[in-house]
C-alpha cells in the first residue's frame, strides 16, 4: 500500500457566478435553456467548483467548461443532484465560461474556486525532486496541451527496487488518461518504464526493472507526466518506496 500524503490548498475563493452575455443562437426550445456563466482564475492551479443546489427529482441539467471564447474544454458532465459537486482542474489565472444546459431555467449554477498549492517542473532541468516518504503533485489542467510535460525525479542510491505510486485525485471526466513515462539520467530519450492511469482509474504503481536482477539500477530517474485525452482534467499526486 503506497504512502500518499494529501495536498494542501490555499485561500478558498467562493462566489455565486454571474450570467455573462449568452451568445447568437436559434430560438429553439433547447437554445434557450442554455445559459453560460463567466468565472476568473488567477492561480497557479484551481479547482472550480460547480453545484446547482435547489436541483430537484424531474430536472435534468449539464455542465460544460468553456475557454474565454466558450469553446468547450470539457465533455458535457450530468448533474445527478442537489448534492453533486462538479470538479474542473485548471492552470493559470485566466476567464472561463460554465455552460449550463438547464431543464429549468430558474435552476441557479454555483461555483467556488479552490486555489491549490503544487509543484512541478516544465523540463528535464528543472524537474522538482520526489523524497522517500513524501509525495508531489501538480495538476493537468483541461487547459493543458496534450503535448505539455510535468517532471519529477528522484535519486535512488543504491540497487534495490522502487515501486511508484500514483494517484489522481477528484477527476470530474471519463475521459481522464494520466500518461507517465520514467527515464534514466544518462538516457532522455528512450524510456526505461512507461504506463497510465485509466479512465476513471484512481490509483495505481509501476515498477522500475532496469537491472540484471530484476530490480532498479542506482541512479537519477526522472518522472514524466502528461495527459492522454484532450478534454480532462485532474489532480494527482506521486509518491514511491
């Protein structure tokens, strides 16, 4: 069983969001119950939120995360009820649109941004160090490229072999693939294990075994993570014994 150790979050911004200009649309009976609602970022990585808390048996509402030109960033997320919480993962402080499709357009939509403190490195050079005993973490935001990287790395002293541990925390999308790849100091290019976290997939490990006894090589290996969907976005963190 790995050792996870929870994230710390920062000041909690709460606010009921504002209805912001709706865009041109057909007057259809379906166009009309969309509604779209402007909220500002301005973390390193936060969390929004959303809730629609007078939901009642018979509504029937989705939510969508827009960019600041309400093109979708997310799929359509079904609101099951008044209860339900709703989590989209972002960087960076910019303005984004939550696009309510509402059965009820008196059904009012909440948010509360949760700033959250991560870390990690944009590169091999400036990948931040994972200790034994403690974890690290950043977020895949559903702003974040495909092509983005976050690096790790950790310092193994001797040969012996290492187990890390994955966790993605609060994921709001189905299609929610967390890519990892792990390489050797002296080689950038070619992995020495690589796998992923799943579709709704919470938690799992991979094994470093790179030497002739099956187990790890000493030396300095570096974590990289990516997404695998365009449209998701989640919390992790990385751990190893």
């Amino acid at each position: 069983m790995f050792l996870f150790t929870g994230i710390r979050e920062g000041a909690v911004n709460a606010a009921q969001v504002n209805p912001a200009a709706e865009p041109k649309a057909k007057s259809s009976s379906a166009s009309k119950n969309i509604k779209y609602f402007a909220v500002k970022t301005s973390g390193k990585a936060e969390k929004i939120v959303v809730t629609i808390p007078k939901f009642k048996k018979g509504n029937t509402a989705k939510v969508t995360l827009c960019n600041s030109r309400k093109q979708p960033l997310s799929k359509s997320v079904k609101v099951a009820g008044a209860s339900a919480k709703i989590n989209f993962f972002v960087k960076g402080g910019s303005k984004y649109y939550i696009k309510a499709d509402l059965s009820d357009r008196k059904l009012k939509v909440k948010a509360k941004r949760k700033v959250l403190k991560t870390s990690s490195g944009n590169s091999f050079d400036s990948a931040v160090t994972i200790k034994p005993g403690s974890s690290r973490g950043d977020v895949i935001g559903y702003n974040t490229g495909k092509k983005e990287k976050q690096y790790f790395k950790i310092e193994v002293d001797k040969e012996k072999l290492v187990k890390l541990n994955l966790k993605k925390v609060e994921s709001s999308g189905p299609s929610d693939r967390m890519d990892i790849k792990i390489f050797k100091s002296t080689d950038r290019k070619n992995p020495v294990e690589d796998g992923a976290l799943y579709e709704s997939q919470e938690s799992g490990y991979i094994v470093i075994r790179n030497s002739e006894n099956y187990k790890t090589e000493a030396g300095t290996y570096y974590i990289e993570v990516s997404k695998g969907a365009a449209k998701s976005g989640f919390q992790y963190r990385i751990s190893y014994e």
